[in-house]
C-alpha cells in the first residue's frame, strides 16, 4: 500500500521542487563562451561557420544555416521553398504554434493533419486526404523526438510535387531507417533554445542538401542583403551591398554558437541519458492501466525531448487539472505540451472555411489526446534520486485516484 499522496495529507515526495527540464551547462560550456567574449568578435562571424559546418558534419547534411532561433528556421525555410501568399501547407496541430506561425508569416494557408493516436505524431493517411492543387508543402514535426514516418511522406511529396521542411526542434541526434534526422528532407529545422539538448540560449539552425536553397537561406537571414562581389547586380566597389530580397535579421552571434559548439560534443551523451531515464519510465509506469505511452518508431531513434503519457481518465476518480495539481504537491512540475494549434483563439480568429473554423472538431484525435497529456520531467541533469522521485510521486498519485 502506497503513503498518501500529498494533497490527502502525506508527505510530498521531494522537500524541493524537482523541475520538468533544466539545460546542462559544463565549466568548459563557460569557457568556451567567455573566450568569444574576450576576443571582443561578438557578432555572426567564424563562429557560427563553425558551428554551422559542425552540426552539418553531425547531422549528414551538405549545409547547414544558423538563425536566431528555431521559429526563424522555420520562417527562412519557407521563404527559400518559394511558398507564397494562397499556397497551402500542411502540418501537425499537435505543436507549439511556432510550427504554423510561420505559414501565416508568408500568407500562405495552414492545413492541420490530425495525429495518429498510437505515436502522437501527424497520420500521413490523413495528410494524404488533405492534399490538392494547392498544397506546395509539409511540415511533420518529430513530436517529443519521436520520428516521423518519413517514408510514406517523401512519397507523397514525391508524387504532388511537395517541399518537405521537417521541424526537427525536437529531435537533433534522432535518427531514421539508421540515417540522422537533418539529412533526410528537403529542409529540416533544429532548435536550441531551452530545454534542448544543444543550448544557446536561444537559436535554431536549418539543414539542406540543396545548394540553391542554402544560398536563399543565407540571403534571408541577412536582412536581404548580399555582400559578395560575384552576386552583386551592380558593384559599385569594395563597399557595395544590395537588398536583393526581403530579409529579416535572423543572425546568431558568435557567442551562441560556442556555446552550440561545445554543446554538440556531448550530445550523444544527452540523448543517451534522456533515453535511460526514459526506460526507466517505461518499465514503471508502461504497465499501470491509468496511462498510456506513445509508441515510439520502430525505424527510429528518439531523442526523448519530453517524456509523455496520456491518462486513462476512465479509469480515475479525477481529472487531468487535479493529478496535475497533485504531482505538483509532491514538488514534482509537471506539464501539457501542446494545446492544438487551432484552439488558440488567435487561430480561431482568423478561421479559414477551409481549414481552420470556429468548429473544434478539426482534428479530433489532438484534442482527445490533448486532454490527457501529461508531460513529466526528463534532463540529462536528472540523478537517479529524481527519477525515482518522479516514479514514486506519479505511481501514488495514480494509484490513489484509480478507480
């Protein structure tokens, strides 16, 4: 028989508050960064080539462009994929609204593919009926790390003719069919801002094999500029620069990116860790019949950025608000990642008829699997201890509001 939990008079878990994720900051992370800072070159120079090519190296990728933050990455791939004003693309409502804020940043038209409720990830069945004459692009995005099925979407993209931009914020060092996510699609987008498992702070970098699309990229993050002498309309001499297209000013600074760079050394240890405690988890809670766990791809290797489980609350005397409330009286923070796109209001205020209405059934597997997530806390930094704070805290809580 478990002690009560702390909402019924027990004693919390943990005397301090355990948090749901945490970036791990080495002495050498510092040092990298206060070497930046003293060389006085501060800005978007050699650093960020750096760490550019480093994380191509990673990743399989031929180019790789850093931008200030992963929402950034999103906007600039779009922009390079040429989709415009009417285009639609296709993504997961199952995301931060990061993800389709950037359709709307071009005037193009946002098109949600509801989740298949097995993986929490987009059901590619569903994005193939979504498909028309209008479609340029698709967005999966690795929920929690967990790849895609990316097979059965290049091929669709293959036969409509589609631009494939993968938003990978959560899934640097994943892998699929043994090949590392970034390599894989048309264009892919990382993120580093907290609480990745490569930090800069903020930032985001988007990986290509297409020359052309690096060279767009590159301009867009510039503010539209072009600086080099052989692509310059009209040089007028060494000091020439021209706006050839809209751009924004989406540059990383060189601090960040040693930051980055020291980061990326390790984060094959990160991801192994992440993945231990994340087994740890499953064996303890995979069986309690008040949960559920996402599959996880089987031709994949997921980077565990949250750690999920849906609640069966058939079969609890309480809701998702009161185990929440609960969880965090035993001083564990816990969260819900995502509310679905569309029940944003902003997104219900701008409703298209075709896609995106005051209707809330738009896709409603993400709503149902919405209402019963829960997001517990992995990082690297965790100890053992907090694991098994976090074990002992969710089973009480579980078991003292099972029916």
């Amino acid at each position: 028989m478990r002690e009560k939990p702390a909402v019924a008079g027990g004693k919390p878990v943990r005397s301090e508050l355990l948090p749901l994720a945490g970036a791990d900051i080495s002495e050498d992370d510092i040092q990298a960064v206060t070497r930046v800072m003293r060389s006085g070159k501060l800005g978007c120079g050699e650093m960020v080539e750096q760490f550019e090519e480093a994380v191509a190296g990673y990743v399989g990728a031929r180019y790789a462009v850093a931008v200030s933050s992963g929402s950034a990455g999103l906007h600039i791939a779009l922009m390079a994929a040429a989709v415009g004003h009417g285009d639609e693309v296709i993504t997961s409502p199952l995301t931060h609204p990061a993800t389709s804020n950037c359709i709307l940043y071009q005037g193009a038209i946002h098109t949600f593919a509801d989740i298949n409720p097995a993986t929490f990830n987009i059901d590619p069945q569903v994005v193939r009926s979504k498909i028309n004459s209008r479609t340029e692009a698709l967005i999966p995005v690795h929920f929690a790390g967990n790849p895609c099925d990316l097979d059965v979407l290049h091929g669709l993209a293959r036969q409509h003719g589609l631009t494939v931009i993968e938003d990978a914020a959560h899934a640097l060092g994943g892998t699929y069919n043994g090949a590392k996510i970034g390599s894989l699609s048309d264009l892919t987008v990382f993120s580093f801002s907290s609480p990745q498992h490569c930090y800069t702070g903020e930032g985001g970098m988007v990986t290509t094999g297409d020359e052309e699309l690096y060279q767009w990229m590159l301009i867009f993050r510039e503010n539209g500029m072009v600086t080099d002498p052989a692509k310059l309309v009209k040089p007028e001499g060494p000091w020439h620069v021209e706006m050839q297209d809209r751009g924004y000013n989406y540059r990383m600074t060189d601090m960040q990116a040693a930051l980055g760079i020291s980061q990326l050394a390790r984060v094959e240890e990160f991801i192994a860790r992440r993945a231990a405690i994340a087994e740890k988890y499953n064996r303890a809670l995979g069986g309690h019949p008040s949960v559920v766990l996402p599959q996880q791809n089987e031709r994949g290797r997921s980077t565990w950025h949250y750690y999920l489980l849906a609640l069966r609350l058939e079969n609890l005397r309480a809701s998702r608000a009161e185990i929440f409330r609960a969880l965090q009286a035993e001083n564990i923070e816990v969260g819900v990642h995502y509310l679905p796109v569309f029940l944003h209001p902003y997104y219900l205020w701008i409703g298209h008829p075709d896609v995106c209405t005051l209707d809330t059934s738009l896709c409603p597997r993400a709503e149902e699997i919405y209402g019963r997530l829960l997001t517990l806390p992995l990082f690297p930094a965790m100890t053992d201890r907090d694991v098994d704070d976090v074990i002992t805290a969710v089973g009480r809580v579980l078991d003292y509001y099972s029916l």
